[in-house]
C-alpha cells in the first residue's frame, strides 16, 4: 500500500501527530524516529525561510524570540507555494495578533515593509517613466492622464515611524552608530526596484493617499485632490519627483478609461 501524501504532509506542521500508519522505514526499523526527523526539516527549513524573508523583524526581536514566534506561525500556516521565498506572506498580520509581541506594536508594520522588499525584488521588469516623457506632456493634459503602476511599486502605511525602524535594522551599516528615532510620527513608505536595487522611501505627506488613488486608476486631477483633502501640507511637485526617481510608474494612458 502506497503512503497518503495528503496523511503524511498534515503531520509535519503538527508536533502532537503521530506518524501515519502507512508510512514504513527499511527493514520496518525507526519510523517514528525517522518521522520526527523529517518532521523537525521541515519545520527549521520554514522557519529559516522566515528569517531570510524578515532579517530586520528578527533583528529587533532577537533570534530566540523571533525562531519561537516563527514556529507558531509555521503549525499555524503551513505553505501553499514550492518557492521558499513565497512563503511568509501571512507573517505580518500573524505578528500583529501574536500576544508575546504586543510591546512592539510596530513590529508588524515592519514585516510588512520587508515582505514589500522581497515581493518588489521578484516583480516583473518594466521600463520607468521618466522625467523628461513626463516633461513633454501638456500641463492641462496632465491632469486628466492615468498613470500605470510598476509591478515592483507598494505603497504601506504605518501609525508609526517604521520607515526609520526598518532602515536602521535592516540596513545597519547606512545608519549611524547609537543613532535614534528622530520622530515617533506615523511614516508611510514606497517600495520599488529601479534597475536591480529595491528602493524603500519614505514618503511626504499625502503621498501615500496620492499613490494609492493613482495606482487604482484615478486620474492625476483626481488623486492630487484626494491627497490635499488628507494632507492639506500636500506639494504636488515633490511627490510627482519622488515617484518618477523611485521608478514607481511606467506608463501614461489618456483619462478615459
């Protein structure tokens, strides 16, 4: 009798299962033994996976506390990818309810920016708008044009500064020695990859409502106003600057849609 795969898969992401009954070793010796094992692999392997998807999330924490939080999520949310790199998408949100966590409420805005980070690494490759098309557009045009995301672009928000904290743990070296928060005010971020390098910016204010309204397909016109009517301190021509230097838009389409 051929092992159930589906038997045998359950069990591994599950300390408290014994090992199927169909499953046999050589000579009908170790099988338990052999299971656990495999068992343990697996679970390290995932739990790896999660510490190369989040090494700033893992610096903060610690790796003791950050294995022992990642085993939890790893019984809770087994993979539905082959791709290790795929994995880890829930983690965030994971974190956010992990009650051993609560002191850091940021933490978990911070896994999302490095989840960002991979996602924007793997996008697909697309040619950048840049400034000088952008200059050739008519002003009264432009506002009624559409503006189309890079596949590599995400906007996120944050109730806290983790934009700073994600730069000073995962890029340590670029940050100066025993330097600390400047600010415990809200920061929102955009990821994307020009060339080869992901790019995380922290965005001005009404940035990341403007972004947000232009990569669901609101006219330029239309996303400016929405992001006055967040943040009446919105500079129109900051913002468009930074998006075309961070690469964030490839296309423009006339405003109908």
């Amino acid at each position: 009798m051929q092992p159930d795969p589906a038997a045998f898969a359950r069990g591994l992401l599950d300390p408290r299962a014994t090992a199927p009954k169909d499953v046999i070793a050589p000579h009908g010796k170790g099988v338990i033994q052999r299971y656990n094992v495999y068992r343990n692999n697996v679970t390290v392997s995932l739990i790896d996976a999660l510490a190369a998807v989040f090494p700033a999330v893992q610096r903060i924490t610690g790796v003791e506390f950050f294995r022992a939080m990642a085993r939890f999520h790893v019984r809770a949310t087994p993979p539905v990818s082959p791709l290790l790199f795929e994995y880890g998408h829930n983690f965030p949100a994971f974190i956010e309810g992990y009650e051993y966590a609560r002191e850091l409420p940021w933490l978990a805005d911070v896994a999302r920016i490095e989840r960002a980070w991979l996602d924007a690494y793997h996008a697909a490759d697309r040619t950048p708008l840049t400034a000088s098309a952008l200059a050739n557009v008519d002003a009264a045009a432009l506002m009624t044009l559409r503006f189309v995301a890079h596949p590599s672009a995400r906007v996120l928000r944050s109730r806290f500064p983790a934009v700073s904290i994600f730069a000073m743990h995962r890029m340590p070296n670029e940050i100066e020695p025993h330097a600390t928060l400047a600010s415990s005010e809200p920061e929102d971020a955009l990821v994307t990859r020009l060339d080869d390098e992901v790019m995380v910016s922290r965005l001005p204010p009404g940035g990341a409502p403007f972004l947000h309204a232009l990569f669901e397909g609101e006219p330029f016109g239309a996303a400016a106003a929405i992001a006055l009517d967040t943040a009446p301190s919105f500079d129109l021509a900051t913002n468009l600057a930074g998006m075309i230097a961070a690469g964030a838009v490839t296309a423009l389409h006339p405003g109908a849609r």
